[in-house]
C-alpha cells in the first residue's frame, strides 16, 4: 500500500526499527478495517465530505444543506449518531461495560447485549432522538458554529428559532463529552504521533482505497480544507 511507505518515511525519522515501522503501519490498518467494516465506501466518503465541509469557510450553508439532501438519508445519520457516540467502543448505556455483544442490525440502527448487566440497547436509545428529528438533530450538531445556521433552517424548513435553539441545545447536552463534530471520525491521533502530518491526506485516501473502496466504486471527496 502506498501509504505505508510514506508511514515508513515518516517514522524513519523517529528512528524506529523498519520492524516496528512495518507491525505499527498494519496494526493501524487492522484497526482501521476492523471500526468501519460494516460501513459502505460511499458511506465513508459523505461523512469524511461532511467533516471537510464543516470548517470550511469557502462551502456556505446552503450548499452544505444541498450537500446532505442530495447524498443522506435517514441510515446516513443514524451512521453519524454511532460514530459520534461509540466513537471508541460501544459502551452499556446503563452500566458502561465495554463487553457488548452485538445481537443484530438493522437498516438504521444495530442492536447490543451487554454480557455486564444483561441489558439490551440500539444506537438511539436513552436519547430525545426520534427517528423523525435525526436529520434535524444532526445539521444543528455539525453546523453548530455557522452563526447563520439557526435562520437558515428557519426559512427553508419552517421551524421556530425557538424550537431550533432548543434542539440544537438538546444535542449539545447529549454530545458534551465530543471535542466537537467528527473530531474522532479518521483524525490519525496515534498515527500522527509517530509520523509528519504532511502524509495526512495521502493516508486518508489510500485507507478509503485501498482498505474499504471496491474496484468498482471509486467516488473521491470533493470538498477540502
């Protein structure tokens, strides 16, 4: 893979063993496939556009709300939602063991068993989300910042500033352990600790390519920092 290479150049400068260079590249991989198996390339793409997409100055907020009307729908937010809130492991809702056993998926959600305390749960449970409100709860998470956000959704969707305050207030609440929108979703932390950040971008399209992209679907992000 291109971009274990450019991983080898990178930590050579640490003066790491090639050994350890090449067991470190592929533990990441490994972990890489192993969080994101159960996603489509496509599904990946979106979300890694929509992150790009959040701190760019350039995409205004209409063409942001174009974006997701155009390549979301309602299991797209609902991936968003496990992503935001397992961004580690799934943890038990109700005694926050980490030793979950997934019973199923559905189309929008996936159902666990905690082997702690017996209890069941989905991705959505014990929050205020309805499966109505999703899409809603999910721009005023990721667009919190845009200051025109809120009269935005105003005029194109009809509700409150009130009404809008409050919800946008509700994910907040229920996100307050995030550092912010999609942080964790492909940041490389343990990645960029060994190696320039320079190799940032050809690290994130290889992994899409090469560990999660078919020969057959080859989509490219289209918006950037």
């Amino acid at each position: 893979m291109d971009f274990i290479n450019s991983f080898k150049i990178g930590t050579l400068q640490a003066k790491e063993s090639q050994q350890e260079i090449e067991e470190c590249a592929e533990t990441f991989v490994k972990n890489f496939t192993e969080k994101f198996y159960e996603y489509s390339a496509n599904d990946l793409i979106n979300i890694l556009e929509i992150k790009n997409i959040i701190n760019n100055p350039d995409v205004s907020t209409s063409e942001a709300y174009e974006f997701i009307q155009k390549n979301f729908a309602e299991k797209d937010f609902f991936n968003i939602l496990r992503l935001e809130r397992w961004p580690d492991k799934v943890n038990c809702i109700y005694c926050h063991s980490q030793d979950i056993q997934l019973l199923r998926r559905e189309t929008l959600k996936n159902y666990y068993l905690c082997l702690g305390c017996e209890a069941t749960f989905n991705d959505g449970s014990d929050t205020p989300i309805t499966n109505d409100k999703i899409s809603l709860w999910m721009l005023l998470w990721l667009f919190a910042n845009r200051p025109d956000l809120l009269v935005f959704l105003n005029n194109e969707l009809g509700i409150s500033i009130a009404e809008l305050e409050e919800t946008q207030e509700k994910a907040r609440t229920f996100f307050a352990n995030n550092e912010g929108p999609l942080i964790r979703f492909l940041s490389f932390d343990g990645w960029e600790s060994l190696t320039a950040v320079e190799f940032r971008e050809q690290l994130t399209a290889d992994l899409l390519r090469d560990a999660v992209m078919s020969s057959g679907n080859r989509k490219r992000p289209r918006y950037h920092n």
